[in-house]
C-alpha cells in the first residue's frame, strides 16, 4: 500500500508541476490520436455510406469482414506495418518507420474499421422516410445522401468518437512502429508500459491518470449523443 500511495503522490506532484516530459507525451498522444481519427473518419463514413446505404452482391461478406477488422490485433497491425516501412522493405524509402506519422498510419488502421461498421450500423438503423421524401421532392444523389447522413449523425458522431478512443488506448502498433523514443515518438501508453516495467511508478501513474481521462471524457460525449439521438 505504501507502495502505491507513494506512487500516487509522485503521479500528483509531477501533474500539478506541469511536469515538461509528462505533458509532452499527452500532448503528442492526443496530437496523434486526433489526426488519426480525422483521416481515418474521412474515409470511413463515406465509406460506411455507401455500404449501408447501397445492395450489392457479396455485401454480407463486405459488412462480415469489416466487422472482424474491428477486433484487429494491435500488434499484429504493428508487425504488418513494420515490415512494409522498414529500410529495406517496399515503403522503406519514404523513411516513415519510427515517426509519429507511423504511428498515425497504424492508428489509422486501427479506427477505420471500427468509424466504418459503426456508420453502417447508423445507415442501417435509418428511416427509410427521410430519404424517401428526400427523393419524392427531387433531391440529388449527393442531397439525398446528405440528409441521409444528418439524420444518422448522432450515431456517426459516436461512431468517431469510438474511434477515437480505439486510437488513444492503443499500445502495440505505436511501440512497434513509432519506437517509443523520448521526445519524439513516447505516446502515454508506451511511456506507461516503459515506466512501469522501469520501476517508475509515479511517472507511468501520472500518465495512467491523463490516459483514464481521456477514456472517460470520450465515454462521456458518446453517452451524450446517444442520450441526444434517443431524445429526437
């Protein structure tokens, strides 16, 4: 016990200091979260549009295959990205491995799926009367899918922010592809795994504590929209 109320009363010190190195390693993690969750919601709403919102064959497989992505190893993300950005490997040119902007992509990796089944479930779960009065007073393609996207944007809002959260708690593919290098590449969940097993307790608490709000506030806002989706 002693053990970890001394812990706790290093993890207090260096956040009420504003302890550099603490705050720098928050400020990158969410730095590469947020971007990460905007790239990978860029791609991943339309994309989870135009699956939940068109029949085509083979779309049980499609929508099959995005759900399994969405319980993807970490590490193994970290392993396949590894060897593509390695120096000597295909992408190893572009000098990538061991950046933040490595970590990004896996991070990348890691959102999409999730921001993906999460608008295909929101489409899914749609009024088909919205879009259909949409249609019946002449509304374009773009229109229509537009309507269709504000109706569900409670859920698509909170699909992100699950991404979001995917993104900031992981572990793997950020050591195995940003190195975990101080300064640089040290993200809050590295830096905890790295402290800890240094027998820096306080140091990897004070970022535990940064980490659990995070988390927290995400849930928070997703429990929030669902509260404002159900409340419509």
């Amino acid at each position: 016990m002693s053990y970890f109320t001394e812990g706790l009363f290093t993890a207090g010190r260096l956040l009420f200091t504003v302890d550099p190195e603490v705050y720098g390693i928050v400020g990158l993690s969410l730095r590469i979260s947020l971007t990460a969750t905007f790239l990978a919601s860029l791609v991943g709403v339309p994309l989870g549009f135009l699956i939940g919102s068109r029949d085509f064959r083979g779309k049980a497989i499609v929508v099959i295959v995005v759900h399994t992505l969405m319980a993807l190893p970490t590490v193994v993300v970290g392993l396949l990205g590894y060897a593509i950005l390695s120096r000597q490997a295909p992408l190893g040119f572009l000098e990538l491995l061991f950046t933040p902007r490595a970590i990004i992509m896996g991070e990348f990796i890691l959102s999409l799926p999730i921001i993906t089944a999460l608008t295909i479930s929101a489409i899914h779960g749609l009024d088909r009367r919205a879009v259909l009065t949409a249609q019946t007073l002449g509304a374009g393609k773009f229109r229509v899918a537009w309507t269709s996207l504000m109706e569900a944007r409670y859920s698509v809002l909170a699909a992100v922010i699950v991404g979001f959260g995917r993104a900031a708690s992981e572990v793997g593919s950020a050591m195995m592809l940003g190195g975990n290098i101080r300064f640089y590449t040290r993200t809050m969940t590295t830096a905890i795994a790295l402290e800890t097993s240094k027998g820096e307790f306080g140091f990897a608490l004070a970022l535990g504590l940064f980490l659990l709000l995070v988390v927290f506030s995400v849930n928070i806002l997703l429990h929030l929209f669902q509260m404002r989706g159900r409340v419509r």
